[in-house]
C-alpha cells in the first residue's frame, strides 16, 4: 500500500493546490469540499460492514480471497466499468463469488429481475477482468444469464444495471462510452467471450446515458 510513502511533501503538496484553488472560488459547494477530501492520497476511507456505494444493492460479502484490498481512486484512477455474463444463475455466481477457491469476484452481480448485489466496495480492487492492471482501475458487472440466451437479457436487468453504472460514472467522472465501458471480452489478453454478441449495447448506453442524466452533475465527455 505505502501509506507512508504517501505522506510527507506528495500530500502537503495536494493541499497547497487544493487550498489555492479552493480561495479563488467563493461559492464551492459543500459537496465539492467533501469530495476533494475524499480524493486526498493517503487518507483512507473509513469502512464500515455492510456499507454499499450502490443505493438500493444488497450486500453480499465476496470471499475475502476473490479480491484485495485498496484505497481507489487515491490509490488507484477508476476510469472503466468492465460488464460481464455469468453463464448462470445470480444465486451461482453470489455462490462462487463466495467461495475463497474461486479466485475471482465482481464487485457487482445484476439479476434478471433487476436485482442488485453488491460484493466487494469500489475502493477495492476485483479479480474480475483477468488483468491487474484492468482489475485496479475498473468497477466490474457481473449479469445472470447466458452469452448465448438474449431472451434471458430483461428491460428490467438492462435498466438496473444501467442505472448502477450511471453512478459509477458519475462516482469517478468517468465518460458514458464505449471506450470506458466495456466488455471482458475486450480487455486485451483475455480468453473470455462475455458479454457476447447479444449483449445489446446500442440499447445499454443510451440507457446508461439518460440515467447519468437524471442524476446531474458534471459528466465529462459527453457531447
Ligand atoms: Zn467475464
């Protein structure tokens, strides 16, 4: 982690720009100032068991094997949300999510029903993509069901998951596109297929778009 590495004059320095920028803008609102502490290196976060980043997931903790722990995005840029396809049912992959043998975890499962488990906090990092590099900078979504079964792909699925990705990205300022959401597929080296060919994007973004709509704010690359 090197916490101690991160103190000292990297930090002083944080504050300093911080604070020069904070005196030129009288009106900052209450919200900017938490979330510039927040994004300060080397405080981390307080945890607390059971704590969701995704109002309405349930929790249910991922063996403390199938991820490791993290401080993101002081520690790490989150700048990608990696979605996938369980080949399935949502209560398997909360199954072997749990499992310490399994070696992988997502920090979310979606269920066909529009359900919303959440495994693992966001500061922390995922095996998911099969890629530590992938892995420390993405949030990674786990859907029930089959990459080859798109009847199984619900309005009711399609919507919740869009809706917890709209606030990922508007967690981390992360642009609504295909090139900061994506698939396992595309992480580069994987051998994985999901989410498949019917995941249907062209209906997923537009989806993702209007709920980072609704929930306001700065939304950084889209036009
Ligand atoms: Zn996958």
């Amino acid at each position: 982690m090197g916490s101690e590495k991160r103190g000292g004059i990297g930090r002083r320095a944080v504050l300093l720009g911080g604070g020069a920028a904070l005196l030129g803008t009288a009106a900052l609102a209450q919200d900017e100032l938490r979330r510039a502490w927040w994004r300060l290196p080397g405080t981390e976060k307080e945890r607390v068991e059971g704590a969701l980043d995704h109002k309405g997931a349930v929790w249910t903790a991922a063996s403390g094997a199938n991820w490791r722990r993290a401080d993101r995005p002081a520690d790490f840029v989150i700048d990608r949300v990696v979605i996938h396809v369980v080949q399935g049912s949502y209560a398997t992959a909360l199954k072997v999510f749990r499992d310490p043998g399994h070696g992988a975890a997502t920090h979310y499962v979606v269920g066909r029903d529009g359900r919303v488990a959440q495994l693992i906090r966001e500061l922390d990092v995922a095996f998911h993509a099969g890629s530590r590099d992938m892995n420390e900078r993405s949030v990674g979504i786990e859907h029930e069901g089959f990459v080859d079964r798109p009847e199984g792909f619900t309005p009711a699925m399609y919507a919740a998951s869009a809706a917890l990705t709209a606030g990922i990205c508007a967690r981390y300022g992360i642009p609504v596109d295909r090139k900061h959401i994506i698939g396992h597929v595309e992480v580069e080296g994987t051998d994985h297929t999901d989410p498949g060919p019917h995941w249907d994007w062209d209906r997923y973004i537009p989806l993702v778009r209007a709920a980072r709509a609704k929930l306001g704010g700065a939304a950084p690359g889209v036009s």
